[in-house]
C-alpha cells in the first residue's frame, strides 16, 4: 500500500504542477481564470505570485495527507486517500489538457458549472 500512496502522491503533484504551468501559459488576466479562488488569490497577488501561492498551499495539503496516511495503520483512510488522490488528479490533468490545448473536455464542462455555482456569475470560457 505504501508504494500506492507515494504513486497518488505523486500523480497530485504532477498534475498540479501541469495545472498551475498550463494556467501560467493560458492566463493573462485574472479575469480568465474559473476558479473563484484563484481568480482572487490572482488579482490580489498577480498571476505569478498567484500560482505560486496556489501550488505551495497544494503541496503542503498533500504532503501533510500523505504523511497522516502513511502513520495510520487504518485502511480506510489510506483508500480514501488514493481515491481522493486518482479523483482530484483526473480532474487537475483534465483542466491542464484544456489549459494546453484550448479545448473543453468532459470534466472541464463539469468545473465550469461548479465554478459557476460557487461563484455566482458566468466564467470566462
């Protein structure tokens, strides 16, 4: 289990990265960004600082997850974990994709309307 747990970590972090450098090369404005958080964290801090702060925050989510399962001897938690992890990595590879290619997928269809809901007003497509 252990070599699964370093694999999802693994696999969050690439695709973070993928999504933060993807974001980076697609966004020129805070304006352009779905996420309603992002989009403030851009337009308090700037685009690059932004995702720096966003990738850094990411990072110490994972890590200090990997390392509760990792110490926990319970299954349940380290399956949550690497299901979360293959979840939230489908979805960071999928708006990277989109990010690289400009074009909507399945899953960043789905994104747009939660980002949507959370924020309140249509997003920048």
């Amino acid at each position: 289990m252990k070599i699964t747990l370093i694999f999802v970590t693994l696999l969050l972090i690439l695709s973070k990265f993928l999504d933060c450098h993807s974001t980076y090369k697609m966004c020129r404005f805070p304006e352009h960004e779905t996420n309603p958080l992002g989009k403030m964290l851009f337009k308090k801090f700037g685009i690059k600082k932004g995702i720096v702060i966003i990738f850094l925050v990411t990072l110490c989510i994972v890590l200090s997850s990997l390392l509760f399962v990792w110490h926990e001897e319970k299954a349940f938690y380290n399956l949550m974990f690497v299901i979360m992890g293959l979840i939230i990595s489908s979805i960071q590879f999928a708006v990277a994709s989109k990010n690289y290619s400009g074009r909507d997928n399945v899953i960043t269809r789905l994104v747009y309307i939660l980002h949507q809901k959370i924020s309140g007003i249509k997003v920048f497509r």
